[in-house]
C-alpha cells in the first residue's frame, strides 16, 4: 500500500497514511513526468540557412532571458549535390513554454 501524496510505502491492513491521513492506494501513479534535463520539452523555433543568423537569434533571445539552443548543423553528408544548401540550414530551439515569446521577439527583430 502506498500513499498517494508523500509517496510512503505501507504494509497491507493500513487504509490512511499516518502522516498526511491520504488514503493510501495499493499502487503508486506514475512519477510526475519531470524531464531530467535530456529532454526539457524543446520546440523548433526557426530554421536559419546559416549559423551567423542561428546565433544571433539566440542572443537575442538569451538578452531576453530565454534559454535558446542552436542544433548542430546538419551535415549534409552523403546527400547529392542538388539538394541545394537548403538543407543545410541551422535550427533555433526553445523550451515550448518560451516558444510564444520567443517567436514575437524574433518577430520584432525581424521587423527592425
Ligand atoms: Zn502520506
């Protein structure tokens, strides 16, 4: 038996928790899901067909106090010529909570 509040492990016969008096369940709900850093929800803000403009967008983002990624350039090994540099480009991330501030801020710089 376990308690669904402070997470305390009860042998069976116990129906309430003797420290929050939760009635105690006979198996826990799945943890919280709490990313632990590898991944913190990240969304695609933009895509920049080069680093120089990538990075510029994230100190602009990070003067703003969002935490901005810039991903590795692609390499575009092994693809055939024609593809064009196109895919080459070099993607801005943000956590998804600070995608719509970020985007109007990007917006704003855009503008000027
Ligand atoms: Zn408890």
């Amino acid at each position: 038996m376990f308690c669904p509040k402070c997470r305390s492990e009860y042998r069976i016969g116990f129906t309430r928790c003797s420290d929050c008096g939760a009635t105690l369940v006979d198996e826990l709900p799945p943890e919280p899901v709490r990313a632990s850093g590898d991944d913190p929800g990240l969304v695609r803000l933009r895509s920049y067909s080069n680093d120089t403009e990538a990075f510029v967008a994230r100190s602009v983002l990070e003067a703003a106090g969002i935490d901005a990624i810039v991903s590795p350039p692609r390499q575009p090994v092994g693809l055939p010529h024609y593809f064009g540099r196109g895919l080459t480009g070099t993607d801005v991330y943000v956590r998804s909570d600070d995608f719509i501030e970020a985007n109007e801020i990007l917006q704003r710089v855009d503008q000027s």
